[in-house]
C-alpha cells in the first residue's frame, strides 16, 4: 500500500501567491469583490478571481475577470495604445488575449519562471499522468482541446472502519464543485494559458514593485530598478500579493479598494499526490471522502477510472492545510497511507 512517489503543493507558503483562492471573510459582503474589480481613474485596472462577483475562488472566474477588464480597458482607450498586464495567469492571459485581438500593443509581466500563475502543470518521466500542483477541479467547462478533463461523478463516503456510509449524496460539494457538474482535470491544465497568451510579449521573472499613474499614463516600475511605460494597466497578481502590500501605488489606493482588499480572505486549498505500483482499493467512484477520522487527509480523488492509472490525489484545504505544508514528506505519506486504509479492498 506504500506509494511508489509522492509529490505535494504548498501555496500558503508561496511568496508570489500567499494562498491559492478568494474568499469572503464572515461579515463581509460577496460586493467587495466588485468594489475590488473598480478601475482607477481610467488607468489602472482589476483583474483576477477575486474580482469575481459570480465565480470568485475560480479559474472560470478568473477568466471571465480578464475578459471584462479588457473590455472595460478597450472601451476608453485609443486604438494601439499600450497596455502593459501585470500577472500571466488565467485573467491575465484572458486579458491579454482580447486586448490584442482588439489591436491594442500588449505586454505582460510576471514575476514567476513561467506563465500560468496558481495554474501548474508538471510533466515528468516519473508520473504516468501530468501532475496539477494548482488548480484541478472544474466548475462548468474548459473551452480549450490541449486541456483533458472527465466528470467527476459521484462521491463515496467511507468512515474509519472501511464501512460505505449511507445516507451521503451523491451531490455533495468538493470545495465548491458539484461532483455530478462538475470535471477533474486530467493533463495539462497550462496549455489554457499558453494558448490564450500566443505570441503575446511575456517578461517572466520580472517582479513589479510599484505603480504610478497620472492623467497621461502608468508607470510600472520594476524590482530591477527600471520602469516600463503604459496608457493602462491590468493588474491580476493574486489578492494574497494586494494583501501583503508588495506592490507600491502611486497616488494611494482608494479607500474603497483597501477596504475589499482587508474584507477578503485568501485560503488554501493544496494537493498531495501518490502514485502507486497498483491500486489496493476496489471502488470506481472518482471522489472519496472520509468521516468520523481525526485524519486531515479526507478528501480524496481517484484518477484510476479516468485515466487508467493508480494514481490518488488528496485535497487539503484551511487548517489542514497549514498542519500538512508544515509535516516533512515522510509525514504526509504516513498520514496518507493511515487515512486511506479505509479505502483498501
């Protein structure tokens, strides 16, 4: 029962995303994801799933944010102004896309190695199938052929003994997704960003530590010391990265941004990902969930039915997640195979 590898996420502890999704903090309203979305003086502009009012916490949310805020930035600006995007992920590559579509000189910046952003997918000779260290259920569909995804289907609930609780439906959410609506990305969820970026002009590790507008102009200036220059800007860097303050405004945020910065929250949800030589458990459901166990290893997706292979991938969110990022590998894997004796034939 012992896996063959394992291999984790960690994006609490990730300095350019300091969590992987929006939420709305208890007392909060859902409107202060609008009120973060607001452009600035008709030259900076929002962007990201925290922006979302209808899908924050989402890729679908991200990149229907990058897509209206192009629109909103297509709607006052000239013809082939220039538009400089802050953050190469879903929403800024959304946005990248419809502002070149529209003719407008575009560029993106983004202070990772690659595009992609909470979006990551890790192809190696030793994994049968891509590895999604970010993002890897779906709400709705992916219009995108390079991406590969399957229904997700029903959930099997299993308590410590190893005895299928009754009485659980079959409808019941996975942080947000309806399992019968509901998809698992099974390869290359970064492909829906590298297309949608095309031959637009990408800076990667390239950190912007300021911005500054005025009437005429933005101002994007860089943690080389140098600036580049703009009519607008989008920027879609994570609500975790507003949040820390890394990014220096000039004239100071308004009021009404800050305080949706400060009124929304930035959680995790990280997976832990086993490869086995063989299956050791009996069941086709695709979602698995443990009750009644102190375990923070509870939920649990199945990729044997749809892709073939024994491979189970843990979702781990909140608290858990926190206690999981701080146990060593040998920790998790000891954990994870404690948990899952529940699932074995």
């Amino acid at each position: 029962m012992r896996p063959a590898g394992m291999v984790r996420s960690n994006w609490g502890n990730d300095q350019l995303a300091h969590g992987s999704l929006s939420f709305v903090y208890i007392g909060a309203s859902e409107q202060q994801r609008s009120a973060l979305a607001a452009p600035i003086d008709n030259r900076v502009f929002f962007a990201g799933e925290a922006t979302s009012l209808e899908n924050g916490g989402t890729v679908q949310g991200a990149l229907e944010s990058g897509e209206r805020a192009a629109a909103e930035v297509a709607t006052i600006a000239l013809p082939g102004e220039r538009v400089t995007i802050v953050g190469a992920g879903a929403a800024g590559a959304a946005a990248a896309r419809k502002l070149t579509t529209l003719g407008f000189e575009v560029t993106v910046i983004d202070a990772r190695d690659r595009t992609g952003g909470r979006i990551h997918t890790a192809i190696s000779d030793a994994w049968p199938v891509p590895v999604e260290f970010g993002a890897i259920l779906v709400k709705g569909e992916v219009a995108d052929p390079g991406v590969a995804t399957a229904a997700l289907g029903a959930v099997e609930t299993r308590d410590a003994s190893g005895s299928v609780v009754a009485g659980v439906s079959s409808v019941d959410n996975l942080y947000g997704i309806d399992p019968t609506a509901g998809s698992v990305v099974t390869g290359r969820y970064a492909s829906l960003v590298t297309d949608l970026l095309g031959d637009t002009q990408v800076y990667l590790s390239t950190t912007v530590v300021g911005i500054a507008h005025d009437d005429d102009s933005v101002s994007v200036r860089l943690g080389t010391g140098e600036s580049l220059t703009a009519e607008r800007v989008i920027v879609t860097v994570p609500l975790g990265v507003l949040k820390q303050g890394a990014i220096e405004f000039s004239p100071e945020l308004p009021d009404e941004h800050q305080t949706a910065i400060d009124a929304l929250g930035m959680g995790t949800v990280d997976t832990v990902w086993l490869r086995f030589d063989e299956p050791f458990w009996t069941t086709d459901a695709t979602a698995w969930r443990l009750t009644e166990s102190e375990s923070d290893l509870t939920t649990w997706i199945n990729l044997q039915p749809l892709t073939g292979e024994p491979v189970l991938v843990a979702l781990v969110g909140g608290d858990a997640a926190e206690r999981v990022a701080a146990m060593s590998d040998d920790a998790v894997i000891a954990a994870a195979i404690e948990a899952l004796a529940s699932f074995a034939a």
